[in-house]
C-alpha cells in the first residue's frame, strides 16, 4: 500500500482546480448561470420540491440548517447566534414553537421577551437565512411535557396524539393561531419571508402503534390538518414512514446517509431534520461527546447519497431556564454543540462543519443537476459520482467506510489516501479540497475565570424553611403529584398526624423505627417532628424509588412532612396524560406492634414552599421574611447575597460548589435547576456550572437568591467568565489544504491563492491578539487542546519559528512542511509523515 506522503503530495503541486460548480450561498452568480440552475416550470417566489432538493423561489438548494431554540436564550444573544451560524456555513435556522410557553394558560399567550417567535424570525431574515418551523405542537425537544401546556392535561375525556376530538380541537387552535400571526407577519416565503418548511407532529412513527386504528387516523388528521393552513410550503413529519402525501417524511439521527430508508414516494427529497451534535445530558449522566470528524462524515455521506438538506440539532443547545425541562433532564442543553451553552465556538466542531459545507457548496451544481453512480473500490471501498450529462461539472466522494485502517485507492488513474472511515470530497473528480478525518480549522478549549469583581463583596444571608404542620386539601390517602400542583412548583408537601402511645414504640435495645415511603417520582425529602430524616430519588431510567431510613418517633403526636418533589413532567411516549408521581405508599417498620401502615392514614397537601408563594427571590419579595447570618445551613433553606457584574464582555456563570440540589434566581430571573449531589458513574455532578445571562444582569448589587433543598452552603459558591482564548492548531504534513482556499466564480472553482501548502491557522476570538504560545511541536505531538502533549520526536526549533509567525498577532499560519522546521530530535522514522500541534493564549 502507497503511504500518504508519496500519495498526497502529488497535490500540493498539482494544477488550479477548475471545475464547473455553483457559487456559495450569499454568493453573486451571472445572470446566465442563476437561468442554468433555474428549474422550468417553477414558481419565482415560493417553495416547492422534486424528487432531489427543494426548490426555492425557481431554484434547487443545498440547506444546512442549525436548530437554534428561541426560549433556550435571551433575545440579546440571537443576532450573535445567528452571525455565527451563518460563518459556520449555515443557510437556514430551525426551531421548534413552544405551545407551552406561549399558552400557559388557555387563552392567555405570550409572545414576549424569550418568547418572541415573531422577532426570532425575523432576525433570520435580516440575516439573509431561512426558517424552518416544527410546530408539533407535541415537540418532545427535552421540555416540559414536550411542550404542550399542563392545562391540556385537564381537559375531559382528553388522550393526547390521538384520534381525539378534544386533543384534536385545542391542536388545530393552536396551530391556526400560530400560523395566522406568522401570515400577518408576512414570513412564509410565497409572502417574501423566510419560512420554507413546516413540521406537523414528532417522530410519531415511534408510538404509533400504542394507539392502534385511533394512531392511523390521527396522523391523516394531522396531514390534511396541516394542509388546509394554505401556506405555500412543504410540510414534513419526522421519522414518519408512513407521511401522508404530498407530505414529505424526513429521517432523526446520527447516519442518516446509512440507516434512512428513503423518502416514501419517487417524487419526494430526502431531508435529515436532526443530525445529532452530541446527545442531551440528564442528571445523573457523565460527559456526552460527538467527534467533529464524525458528524462532518455523516453530513459528507448523506450529501453523496441523494440527499438535499441536513439540520444539525442542537447548533446551539442553550440552557433550560426556570422550570422548562422536561424530566431529569440537567439545565444546560447540548453544550457540546458547535456553539457551546454560552454562544462560544466549540473548535474544531464548529469550524470542521463550516469546511464541510464550504466543500459541497463546490459540488453544488454537479449534487443538484447530477447523475450519481457508485463504483466499488474494494472492501469498504468507494466512489459515488456525480456528473452533469453533456458537461464537464462532476463530484466525487471518496469513501473508506473502514473504520480501522486506512487505505490508498486508484480513482480516474490517481492515487488517494484515506484515513480510516472518511471521505474526501473532490469537487472535480480530480482534486481533494476535504477529508472528513483530516481538521484543518483550528481547536480551542474553554476557560473559566473567576471573577475579582463580582466575587468581593459577597456576604450570605439565609432564611429557613420550617416544615409544614397543616396543608391545604386534606384527603385520606395520598393524593397524586401533578394533578394536585397543575405544575406550578416542583414540591408538593404531604403531611399527617401520628399518635403513638409507649407499647407502640421500639422496646428492644438498638431497634429504631424505619420511615419507609415507596414513590412513583421524582425525589422526596422526609421530616419527623421537624426533624430531617433524610432524600431519596429516581432516575430518568427508573423514576420509581423507595425511601428507606431510620426516623426518630415519640410517645404522642408525630407530625410527619414528606415534601414530594419533581423534575419535569415527561417528555415522550404514548399516553402521557397518564403519567403520575409522587408517594403512594408509607408505612413504619420495627414498631413493637409490627410494622404499620400509614398510607390512608390522613394526609394533609400543602402545594409549593412559602419562599415560593412570597416570591422572596425578588427584591420586594426578600423583605417579606426575616433573613439570619449565614451559619451551617440545613435543608430547605434559601440563601441571598449581592454581586457586581464580572469584568468584561465574557459570558456569566456561576459554580454551584458545595451545593446539594435546588434553584437559582438573579435578580428575580430563575436560571434553572441544579443538582451536584447526583454524581454520575464518574463520581462527579453532571453539570457545576450554570450560566447567566448578561441580560439579567445589572451593573452593581445584582440579587441572587438560592434556594438549597439539601444541606449545602454556598461558601464556596463563585462567579466566573468563560471564554475560548485558549486556542490550538493540530495540521499535519499531508492534510488537504482547507476548502476555503478555493471560491466559485461563474460557475468556476478556482485557488485563492497560488500557496496550498498544509497551513497550521490560528485566530483569536473578539479582536484578541496572540499574547504566548505555550506548546509547539513539529513532529509526533499527541492529546487534545489544553492538553498537548510532545510525542516521540519533535524539531527543536519549532517553538521559535511558531512565535515568529504568531505572537503580538490576531491571527497567523505556519507552513506545515518539514523543511522549515530543519532537524528533528527524537525516534520517528524518517517516512513517517510529521505534524505540527500548537497551542496558543489570546487576550486583550
């Protein structure tokens, strides 16, 4: 087998690509190549769809689209998020629409702050984007009941995404309602706006079943629902084999290239509406990642095999405010997306996708107007082309589905490298201007630094829940969770009245009295006389749990408080107005009576905690109950201090150390569930950090209110900045020179330049300079950015030629080429191809 060195230096030095291809997206065209990429027969302003692409406004498009969640940020933070979307390739944002949010209450909507879905698209539009919108209204999305509103749950005789005429009414209300302010808006695109697609429902497929007939004819009610708003664009449903015409069904997944089976009639594209980034974390769950190089081979490989559009979901995750997560779920949302919780690059993700897309725009017009063959290379092997008949403009993806071994393969008489499972892209069956193993953008590494200022002057006060003697609704057994909170507060107390006499208690020497409380969900924290006994909880697996500690009981009157709590309402699956939580068994073992059972004994229901009902995470609020110095703590207690904002632009967070469980206000503003004392398999909290928002922010004497249901204390507890300044290039010898050396002009690829040496390119964030580089190594270096590690050999000069190029610097690039770095110290044999890896600080 040819080693990659004799291989891929032969392009290096090889002749300008030309090749006939559509511009970029954004891109100027004449005016006779916009009429060769017109499709006859099409209307010019609107959307339709064929058997390849969708087609907008007369012409077939490529869309990379980005879910970007309207509610997972602040507005202050969507035109950022949007201009980093776009320079990451994109050309279309795709959101869910919350009915959850926007009808809490019937007949009540809210269309404000976070909420504005009408501001959200229009951004999309001044960024010359377009929209994708998954009305559902069922969305699952990890929020709350999967986004429909809690007062569905009371409505008569109702069943949820089915043959229902209740669920059916409020469905086809609120859907009309939404589509009607869009329409008055003048945002779907027959109307000059930017929304090209619709979603009705949610990978209904997956519970389809459970409703038998009633599922069928739902989801025919559902289509013709959706058809009759008369908006002039395609719908979609998702992960729906069975999509009623003209209906497009869609694929969710990691490979969508390998494992959809296809639109379900000739006529219709093939669409992937969610390329997972990573996957969701739920409490209790250890770091989740998704390699760059993967979704960049997932997003080749489906391009290469007919389809038209991808949608990388999450783009940006975001964080999951107040109460908005659906069960267990943590409150930070794909962090590990190409955009990161905060709104930062997340290298080499997020510029590994943008060099993805800048390669199969090359291909565009060959993807769009071509003919595809496959050719097989070998085992695991090869081609898919595509040529335009008559012309010259063709594509190649060069496949190596080994995901062991790389392979040298003999392509149009040409030799070609590949690494193991990637594809290279070859926008003129000649020439590799990508390989999906192969980075050429650059890495970077997250900080976080506390902060002097805001950290100063805090001083903790606490104000301490005593637990409830009386309720609210008595009853004589337990009553269940959700149905008697309507959702308005995590915590439901339960509570009762226990005479014992002496002849009831433990006689025996060592014997103590175990509460025992079996739960449908989530957690409990028990009380006896006051008394903290104890926390147990469920999972996301297994919400179901038995609490089982010692308790101290007396001769007389025992109260008992067992403040049931939750973590969201589910999510998903079938008949989820059935769900339930909360206690629903209690008895006392080792009385000298036996054990007793206590479960229909009386209980009392108090709903909330009176923090809670005061609102005392504000500042009127605060006033309305007695705050005490800061001592050891204990469970149900709230915290208050002041802070000034953090120096700087950088995005907040706080670091919840030393916490158990709780909620978190700035200024009135809840940002979200924590838990650390839920460690994950790797003995660590599932997330520490929990971000706020800028725009909750006030310059001086910024309230935060913790309330701490555990029996944490917040002495530990800091502010601090993130930023991404540490940033890193890892480019070796023989890496493909980045596509985005190359432009479309005319219809014509050509070079930016005559250099297309392998570059090692760094550029710091926010107008930063390269203030040190503190690793550089050409030769064998090895690990991952904030933790590089020199191999084997390394050139001794490297660090002073890197510097040379870099320092007091916005943004550098090093010849990658062993001839600049002379001699190499060490034992890497000679024909080994070598790699440069540099680390980098930037600052002001």
């Amino acid at each position: 087998m040819a080693g990659p060195g004799r291989v891929l230096s032969t392009f290096l030095f090889s002749t300008l690509l030309i090749a006939y291809c559509v511009a970029d997206v954004g891109n100027a065209t004449t005016a006779g190549d916009e009429d060769e990429i017109r499709v006859e027969g099409t209307v010019s302003q609107g959307v339709t769809y064929d058997a390849r692409s969708l087609i907008i406004n007369g012409k077939r498009e490529l869309l990379f689209s980005g879910a970007i969640h309207y509610p997972r940020s602040t507005p202050d933070m969507w035109p950022d998020l949007m201009l980093k979307a776009k320079q990451g390739g994109l050309n279309t944002i795709e959101t869910y629409i919350f009915w959850i949010e926007h009808e809490p209450v019937k007949g009540q909507y809210n269309f404000e702050g976070r909420n504005d879905l009408v501001k959200f698209i229009k951004l999309i539009q001044q960024n010359n984007m377009y929209a994708i919108i998954r009305l559902g209204p069922f969305i699952q999305a990890e929020w709350n009941n999967g986004g429909l509103p809690y007062w569905l749950r009371e409505v008569p005789n109702i069943i949820f995404r089915s043959d229902n005429e209740p669920y059916k009414e409020h469905m086809k209300e609120f859907v009309t309602m939404i589509i009607n302010k869009l329409k008055e808006e003048k945002l779907f695109a027959h109307q000059g706006g930017p929304i090209i697609l619709a979603q009705i429902e949610n990978e209904y497929n997956t519970i389809q079943l459970a409703y038998r007939e009633k599922g069928d004819s739902y989801i025919q009610w559902a289509a013709q629902m959706a058809l009759g708003m008369d908006v002039q664009i395609p719908w979609i449903m998702c992960k729906q084999t069975d999509a009623p015409d003209p209906i497009i069904n869609t694929c969710n997944g990691r490979h969508c290239g390998d494992t959809f089976t296809g639109p379900n009639k000739p006529n219709k594209p093939s669409l992937w509406t969610e390329n997972w980034t990573t996957q969701f974390r739920v409490f209790g769950d250890p770091p989740s990642q998704r390699s760059a190089e993967d979704l960049a081979y997932s997003a080749a490989r489906f391009f290469s095999k007919n389809g038209s559009m991808i949608n990388y979901y999450m783009f940006y995750g975001g964080t999951n405010f107040g109460r908005t997560t659906s069960s267990f779920t943590a409150t930070r949302y794909y962090d590990e997306a190409p955009l990161d919780e905060y709104g930062l690059l997340r290298e080499p993700k997020w510029g590994h996708l943008r060099d993805v897309h800048k390669a199969l725009n090359l291909c565009k017009r060959a993807l769009l107007w071509g003919t595809p063959t496959v050719e097989k290379l070998g085992q695991k092997l090869e081609a898919r082309v595509w040529q335009q008949p008559g012309t010259e403009v063709c594509a190649a993806f060069l496949a190596n589905n080994d995901t062991r071994q790389p392979q040298t393969i003999n392509f149009k008489g040409q030799q070609y490298y590949l690494p193991p499972r990637s594809i290279s892209i070859l926008p003129n069956c000649k020439n590799v201007v990508f390989n999906t193993n192969q980075i050429t953008s650059q890495h970077n590494s997250r900080n976080f630094v506390r902060s002097d200022i805001a950290n100063s002057n805090f001083k903790w006060e606490m104000y301490r829940e005593v637990p409830p003697t009386s309720g609210q609704v008595e009853s004589e057994g337990p009553l269940e969770h959700w149905i008697t909170t309507k959702d308005t507060t995590d915590y439901l107390w339960y509570i009762a009245k226990l005479n014992l006499g002496e002849r009831d208690l433990p006689m025996k020497k060592g014997v103590v009295p175990v509460l025992r409380v079996a739960s449908q969900g989530h957690g409990l924290h028990a009380f006896v006389n006051g008394e903290y006994v104890g926390t147990q909880h469920g999972s996301k697996v297994e919400k179901n749990f038995v609490f089982q500690k010692p308790a101290t009981f007396k001769e007389g009157t025992n109260h008992i408080a067992l403040m049931s709590y939750v973590v969201g309402l589910p999510d998903s699956g079938a008949y989820m107005e059935h769900r339930y939580a909360g206690p629903r068994s209690m008895t006392i073992l080792g009385m000298n009576t036996g054990t007793l059972d206590i479960s229909e004994n009386g209980w009392d229901h108090r709903v909330g905690l009176l923090g809670e009902e005061k609102g005392i995470f504000t500042e009127e609020g605060s006033k309305s109950v007695q705050w005490t110095n800061l001592d050891q703590g204990g469970p149900l207690t709230w915290y208050k201090g002041y802070f000034d904002a953090p120096e700087g632009n950088d995005p907040v967070l706080i670091t919840m150390a030393g916490m158990g469980k709780g909620m978190v206000w700035i200024n009135g503003n809840n940002i979200g569930r924590y838990w650390m004392s839920y460690l994950s398999p790797l003995k660590q909290p599932t997330q520490s950090e929990y971000h706020i928002p800028r725009a909750f922010l006030q310059p001086k004497n910024n309230l935060i209110v913790i309330l701490e249901e555990e029996q944490g204390t917040p002495k530990d507890v800091h502010i601090s900045t993130a930023n991404r300044d540490t940033i890193c290039s890892i480019v070796s010898e023989f890496h493909p020179p980045s596509p985005r050396l190359f432009e479309n002009k005319a219809g014509i690829v050509r070079p930016l330049v005559d250099d297309l040496r392998p570059m090692a390119e760094l550029t710091c964030p926010d107008q930063k300079k390269i203030a040190a580089v503190n690793f550089a190594s050409f030769g064998d270096p090895f690990g991952s950015c904030g933790a590089l590690v020199q191999g084997n050999c390394t050139a001794p000069a490297s660090m002073q030629i890197v510097e040379k190029h870099c320092l007091g610097k916005p943004s550098c690039k090093i010849p990658v080429e062993a001839a600049a770095f002379g001699n190499i110290n060490g034992a890497c044999p000679a024909n080994v191809p070598k790699t440069l890896a540099v680390q980098a600080i930037c600052s002001k």
